[in-house]
C-alpha cells in the first residue's frame, strides 16, 4: 500500500512540475527524478539548462526558500492545497527574480513536509531584497529563506546527475 501511495504521489509530482513548467522560461530544461534524502523519499526537479543561462561568476550566491507544508502528512509530498499555494510562490519567484534576470531557477526539491526552490542570484543585495518583501508579501504559507555563498554550485550539482565544467 505504501508504494501504490508514492507512486501516486511521484506521478501527481510529475504532472504538477509539467503543469507549473509554464511559469518558466522556454530556455529551462526541466528533469524530474525521484530520490532518497537523509532516507526520505523525495522529488527533485533540477534546471539541467542552468550552465547556459547563467556563468557561475556572475551567478555565484545561491537563494534557498523553504516552504514547510500548511497540511503535513505523512507521505511524501502535500496535499492539494499546499499545491496550489506552492505554485503561486514558484510563479511569484519566477516574476520577480527570473523575469527580471536577478536569478535563475536550479533546483525544487519536494520531500516529507518541505518544499525547497534553489536559485542563483547575480544582484545579492537587490535578490536579498526581493527576498525579503515575498516572505512577508506570502501569507498562505510560511515562508524562509538563505541567500549564501555557492561559486561551484554544488547545491545544484548534487541534483543535477554530474558536476558541470566550470564556466
């Protein structure tokens, strides 16, 4: 019964990332794959395009929010409502840091409570800034962040399947 459940929930994980892929750039190349993290199962949609819309030198911080589940359970990934909220703060990120070139989308990890958006960030004042004003802007779910030093984007690379040359 377990499996049956995690499947389940890694093909409506799978159907949400293509659905929410409209909010994205049509440069970004997507890849969901199904992981195991400190032994949970998780989803990660990693951006496998990152090194030809970005340079590490001139996108070297890395922006982490971190989204906790409003209805936790104990699968895998939320519940219909959290889905919803989750994706208008990937659209609201996507606006106000991707349009606006400030960061690109690396990585979305989806596991046991927790929804995680890793970017990379150019502007480190004016991502940090941004950052800020969605947090207390997002009242649907509560909503952190950490902007932090990543120049060989590792926190992307243990996601993206193999190290990528530097830039």
């Amino acid at each position: 019964m377990w499996r049956f459940s995690v499947t389940v929930a890694m093909v409506t994980a799978c159907v949400s990332a293509n659905a929410a892929q409209g909010f994205y750039s049509a440069a970004e190349e997507w890849v969901v794959t199904k992981r195991e993290i400190d032994g949970r199962v998780a989803a990660v949609r990693s951006n496998a395009a990152l090194p030809a819309l970005a340079t590490k030198q001139e996108f070297g911080r890395s922006l982490k929010f971190i989204v906790p589940f409003n209805v936790h359970n104990d699968r895998p990934f939320p519940e219909r409502l959290d889905r919803e909220g989750f994706e208008k703060i990937e659209e609201a990120i996507e606006i106000h840091l991707v349009e606006t070139k400030i960061g690109v989308f690396a990585t979305i990890i989806t596991t046991n409570n927790t929804r995680e958006f890793l970017l990379y960030v150019g502007d480190t004042a004016e991502a940090q800034a941004i950052a800020e004003r969605l947090v207390a802007d997002i009242d649907h779910h509560q909503i952190s962040f950490r902007l932090e030093s990543d120049p060989d984007w590792e926190a992307w690379s243990r996601f993206a399947g193999e190290h990528e040359p530097d830039q």
